[in-house]
C-alpha cells in the first residue's frame, strides 16, 4: 500500500517533469521503487526543529537566487501537504535531481539542504539548535508531515 501511495505522488509530478527531462522522470519513478517502507511513529518529522535560523537565512539567499523565479513562497505550502507521509529525503532527492529547471542537479549538496531549510522556514516549521545535514539516510528517516 505505502509503495502505491509513493507512486500517487511521484505520477503527480509526471506531467511537469515529462517536459523538463525525460531522465528525471525515470530517475524519480526509479525512486519510488527504492523508498516503498512503510512509515513508523517513531521516525522523527519536520515539526522537530530539524534546522537552524542561520541555515534558513542561508537558504533564504539562494532560494531567490535559484528557485524564486519559478517558485514562489506559497508554492511549498500544498507541496509538503501532497508528500505528507513520504520521508524527506525523497523529497530531497526529486528536488535536487530536477532543479533548478535550466541546471537540474547543478547546485552542491549543501546548497540544496540549505534550501530545504528555508521551505521548512516559510512553511513556519519550528527551527532548532542543529542543522539539517546532507546525509541521505538521515534525511530518509524524517518524515514530512503537518504542521503541529
């Protein structure tokens, strides 16, 4: 079931990325197959302070460097409430494989974590003390889910 759930999402974004990069697409539909787990309630969420200000206002600056001219700062509001359940590290992995659209995969790992930051930040998820840090199986294990 959490393996159909994945694909739901993944298939949403078909459309957009069929137009962009047809090896994007089957990089994120690879994806769906590697990420099918279920979810636990003990798995950390994006509601536990999982990024600090200071990464937040980094991100700030190359959010509108990179990603402001396509992007607005409402368009992540419905984005995390569709991968509500899905870990963040997908989430990291689709973004940083297929943007920015004119250089998918361009910006360094940092960059795009830093990036993240700043969604959480304007999607009002409470920041904390530690930096959200580029480890991909640490990011698998965080779970986007709604605000609290």
């Amino acid at each position: 079931m959490a393996h159909e759930k994945q694909i739901k999402k993944c298939t949403m974004l078909v459309p957009k990325l069929a137009k962009r990069n047809k090896k994007s697409l089957l990089f994120i539909l690879i994806l769906t197959m590697i990420f099918p787990g279920g979810i636990s309630s003990a798995e950390p969420t994006i509601n536990d302070k999982i990024y600090t200000k200071k990464q937040a206002k980094i991100g700030q600056k190359l959010y509108k460097d990179n990603c402001l001219a396509c992007h607005d700062k409402k368009y992540f509001f419905p984005v995390l409430k569709a991968w509500d359940g899905e870990s963040l590290g997908l989430f990291y992995t689709v973004m940083s494989a297929t943007m920015p659209e004119s250089n998918p995969g361009s910006l360094p790992d940092k960059d795009y974590v830093d990036i993240l930051a700043y969604i959480l930040s304007i999607s009002r998820y409470p920041s904390g003390a530690n930096n959200l840090e580029y480890e991909i199986d640490k990011l698998n294990d965080i779970i986007i889910a709604q605000r609290n």
